[in-house]
C-alpha cells in the first residue's frame, strides 16, 4: 500500500469511488453524502489546499480521505460533551473505499497514517464527525481508539456526532 498526496489527474477515480460511498448510503437511508456533495469542485479544493490524499495498491488508487491540520470552525462548538483536548489536532474527512476493496482494512490504513502524518507534525490529537446513522464508520472510530465526545453542527446545520483520539 501506498498513499500520497491527489493531484488533478486522481479526480476521477476520486469521483468514481464517493459516487460508490454515496449510493451505498443512499441504499442503507443515510443522509450523508448526498444531494451532490462531495462533487469535483469539493474534492478539486481538497487537492488545492494540499489536504487530499489516495491509498495506492498495485499502482490502482483504492482509497481516498481528506488530512487537514487547519482548524474546523464547527468544532469549536460542542453540545452534550465536550472533546478531549483543545491543542492542536488533525481532522479526517471523506474516508471512502472502492468497493472492490472494502473488507480489508483499509479505512484502519487511513487512520494509521493520519497518526503518522500527525507525528511528523508534532500534533497528538485527531478529530471526525460522522452522521449519527453512519454505524460503521462510528465502529472504525471505536476499534481504532476514538472516544465520542458529543455533537456538532454543520454550517448547513447537519448534526454530526463527534469522536476524538489523543495519543
């Protein structure tokens, strides 16, 4: 497995793979991901700030997530708990996995190297939201040693629930 940073030239594979996201959360009644976001123009501003990256296998990009070291103004209001820390952190967004590799690990790889892409920035902490129908994704955070911390709203107003790690 490889990751690297997305270029322009990942932008359709990167499509193709939230497109697969977006039906199956359609196809489970989560109202995540859709009514067209994330579109091209989302992810070609991921690419833009320097925050998107792809997982590689055999040379096929397989995986896409999102690693920003900017602040998220939605964070800074919690409801029903508060988080962990208030340091420096890091923040995952938009983990997909291409169907065909779902069931390997993958989303757990993403994690493991925002670890390490938070080492090398000296930073110890990593927040996500997530729907609060999306289980699976809530399972992931739990196995990888996120603790929920309490509710976010989106600037849409969506609500979020709200998990952090500290290592």
């Amino acid at each position: 497995m490889e990751f690297r940073k997305s270029t322009k030239n990942d932008v359709p594979k990167i499509m193709n793979i939230v497109k697969q996201a977006q039906n199956y959360f359609k196809e489970q009644g989560i109202d995540q991901w859709q009514n067209n976001y994330p579109n091209e123009e989302v992810i070609n501003g991921d690419i833009e700030n320097g925050d998107s990256y792809v997982m590689l296998k055999d040379d096929k990009v397989v995986a896409t997530t999102v690693i920003s070291f900017d602040k998220e103004e939605t964070y800074d209001k919690i409801y029903d708990g508060k988080w962990l820390s208030n340091g420096d952190y890091a923040v995952i967004h938009r983990i997909a996995v291409d169907n065909t590799y779902k069931g390997l690990g993958l989303s757990h790889k993403i994690i493991k190297y925002t670890e390490d892409k938070c080492r090398e920035n000296n930073v110890h902490s990593i927040k996500v939201d997530t729907h609060e129908e999306n289980i699976p994704m809530q399972k992931l955070l739990t196995k990888n040693g996120f603790e929920y911390c309490g509710i976010i709203y989106l600037e849409d107003g969506g609500k979020r629930v709200a998990f952090e790690k500290n290592f």
